[in-house]
C-alpha cells in the first residue's frame, strides 16, 4: 500500500454521522429516555427519584453480580485497608499489590496470561496498534480485516493502525470473504467480537479452521460473552479455545458478566505479555483499574470459581428462554443475552422505549449510528435477576404498544 493510497482511506465521517442522527437524539432526550440517573434497589430494579422505580432491562450485568454483597463488601474492606482509591501514576513504576493478585487470579480462572486495564477500550488500545505493527505476528505486518459490525472500541483505531498496515473491512461472519483474503496474503489478523453488542456471535469453529490452515491471527473482543460461558466464566470465545497460543489474542470486560469495573487482554505467550507491559501506551503511560474495582473482581472470581456461577448461569437461561418464547427474534435460540426487537424509524423506537419507561420498564432504544437508518430496534439486556414474570411483563407491554401503533 502507498501513501497516497493511505491518505485516500476513509475511516470516520464523524460530521456528517453529526448531520444524520442529531435530530433524533434530541428527540430522544426530549423523551427522557437518554442518560438517565438512578440508584441501585433490589435486582434489576432503580430508583430515578425518590418514589418512582422502574425495572431496567438495559445493564449488561448478565449474571446479576454488578449488586453482589460478597463483591460490594470486598470492594468496601479494601478501601479502609488500603486508605486510597487509586494511585496516579503509570503500571510500569507503582502497582496495588492487588493488582498481582487478581492477575494471577484471572490468569488460573481463564488458562491464559491477563493483564488487567482500567476499561476493555483501554485494553483495546493497548493490543490493537502492537498487532498492526506486527510485534504479534514475528515482525510481518498483517493484512488487518474487520468484520462490518466490529465494536466502536475495536473500529475507532482503524485510522491509527493502517499508518502500519493494510485495514479492510467485510461482510459480517462473512468466512468465505475471509477465506479470500486468507489466500491472497501470508500474514492476516481478522478483529471481531465474540458476543456481539446488537446480538449475534461469532463463528469460533469457522475461525479456528481457517487459523489452522491459513495461520490466521484472531483478535476477539469478547465483553459480552464473559461469564456468561464455561465452567468459570471464561467465555463465549475463550470456552471454545482451548490453548490461545500465538496467534489468539482476547480481549474482555469485567464491567458486564463479571459485575465489576474494568477490561482484560486474556494472552497465549510470555512474548505478548512483556510487549504489551513495556510499549502499550495505557499500560507505559496511564493508570489501571482503581483499588475498589480490583477488589470487587477477587471476590466475583471466588464466585466463579464457585458453584454459584453454574446456577446463575441456568437461570440466565431460562430467562433467555421465556423471553425467545414471548418474543422471537432473529436471535432466538442462540442462547446469548442481548435481544434487539426490530421497530423501524428512529422516533417509533424512542417512542416505544419512552412508553415503556411510563409502564415501569426502562429499555434502550438503539437508531443509527448504533444501528443501521431505518433499522432501529429495542435493545433488550437480560440478566439472571429479572424474574420469569418480569420478563412476561415487559414483552406483553411491547406487544401492546405495537398493535396501538399507527
């Protein structure tokens, strides 16, 4: 690739996703659906203000742990141990001492190397330029292949990794596209999510396939999949990986599943972990997870190391289940957390979420750019808490609101 051809590629047109969508987000702040604030009850249930709670269906704590007393109560020991929230200064100089800990708590619970971040974006950010430059793949720079749907956090550093290397973009879980690539070039890195964020996942089998044939370097961010998969927790992705070796990285949240604050590199060689120490920027030159968030995330790895984990993970289930049952979707039957109920037009969606919110449920409304125009949808997040009836409940009332729409 030249450098004018470089300097052609597009990656973002943020002024004109300004242009398109400003119009709906301020209808929807108009409806007092957007950045609401509220205090934790019971469950899934929030107080937005004194006397007035709603059960919400839009955290992505799948298994419930975000309200765990065993985490809360460690979170809050260890900030009278240690009298500090957080240390300013960068991970290569001054660390907690619980730092190690949980690192070498998470690398026995997930059969890999971790290094832990204060976010999984941070964590993102710390692998994704190493990758481009090819400090994973023995000096070669790879050719970079995004699925279409790829996280925000995963797509926002396209414009600085193809100053190394060449970025393209496919079809989603589109394998036989992948495939061609994989044929024309030596060195491919394909950067996707394992649990999609507007549903769906990724074909793990496909990929391996075409890592052991092709060598295909695979880059999972696999936030929405952790805990919710394998014995402990370890993942959509990782569950189906045994052995991460070289050519596997996979990166992780501990913010959803795993109830706590913070993001994970989850890494297959003693090699990754020292360049990631020494040259990721967020790890060279910005702080990790603060002193209560690495706390709270020994206490939810007890947890999963515990036969809790295996009952939560039924009862997601069964949720999961009800819901496909009363609401089918193009998802139904994949066993995944996140449902998106197709509405159409941007406001008809604000206007179903914001009646919905009236009824006593608080559920996101998802228009462009989350989604495609035209495809907006109610982006439904179930948990191991919400209740059989709650769930009853909420896909009733959608059911409503549509048949009253004109």
């Amino acid at each position: 690739m030249t450098e004018s051809d470089v300097d052609k590629q597009r990656f973002r047109d943020l002024a004109s996703v300004i242009e398109k969508s400003r119009s709906d987000f301020d209808y929807a702040y108009s409806k007092g659906i957007m950045t609401l604030y509220a205090r934790s009850l019971k469950q899934r249930h929030v107080e937005l203000e004194p006397g007035r709670s709603v059960i919400e269906f839009a955290r992505g704590s799948y298994l419930g742990l975000d309200n765990h007393p065993k985490i809360v109560n460690a979170a809050i020991a260890a900030l009278a141990s240690y009298r500090s929230i957080q240390w300013s200064g960068a991970r290569t100089r001054l660390n907690f001492s619980l730092t190690g800990d949980l690192e070498y708590s998470l690398s026995e619970l997930f059969d890999a190397r971790v290094i832990v971040y204060s976010l999984v974006l941070t964590a993102n950010m710390s692998a994704l330029p190493l990758l481009a430059c090819g400090a994973f793949t023995r000096g070669r720079k790879p050719v970079l292949v995004f699925d279409r749907f790829a996280h925000a956090t995963l797509a926002y550093h396209k414009a600085v990794m193809a100053e190394d290397a060449e970025v393209l973009q496919i079809r989603h879980n589109d394998i036989e596209e992948l495939e061609g690539i994989c044929q024309k070039h030596t060195c491919v890195a394909y950067i996707c999510d394992g649990v999609y964020s507007m549903g769906g996942n990724a074909p793990i089998r496909e990929l391996l396939r075409l890592q052991q044939r092709y060598g295909l370097f695979i880059y999972i961010d696999d936030a929405h999949g952790i805990s919710i998969r394998g014995r402990h927790g370890q993942g959509y992705a990782k569950s189906q990986i045994t052995d991460l070796g070289e050519n596997t990285i996979i990166a992780a949240s501990l913010s959803k599943g795993f109830g706590v604050t913070g993001g994970v590199l989850m890494l297959g060689t003693e090699e990754q972990e020292k360049l990631l120490r020494r040259y990721a920027v967020p790890h060279a030159f910005s702080m990790g997870p603060d002193l209560a968030g690495i706390a709270g995330a020994l206490a939810s790895a007890e947890i999963h190391r515990s036969a809790e984990l295996g009952e939560r993970q039924a009862r997601l289930s069964r949720v999961v289940q009800c819901f496909d049952e009363k609401m089918p979707t193009q998802s139904s039957g994949d066993g995944m957390p996140i449902r998106m109920v197709p509405i159409g037009e941007s406001r008809a969606a604000v206007d179903t979420a914001a009646e919905l919110l009236r009824r006593g449920f608080y559920v996101a409304a998802a228009f462009y750019p989350t989604v495609p125009r035209d495809k907006a949808a109610l982006r439904v997040c179930l948990t191991a808490d919400h209740s059989l009836e709650e769930v009853t409940q909420l896909c009733a009332s959608i059911r409503d609101i549509a048949s009253a729409r004109p």
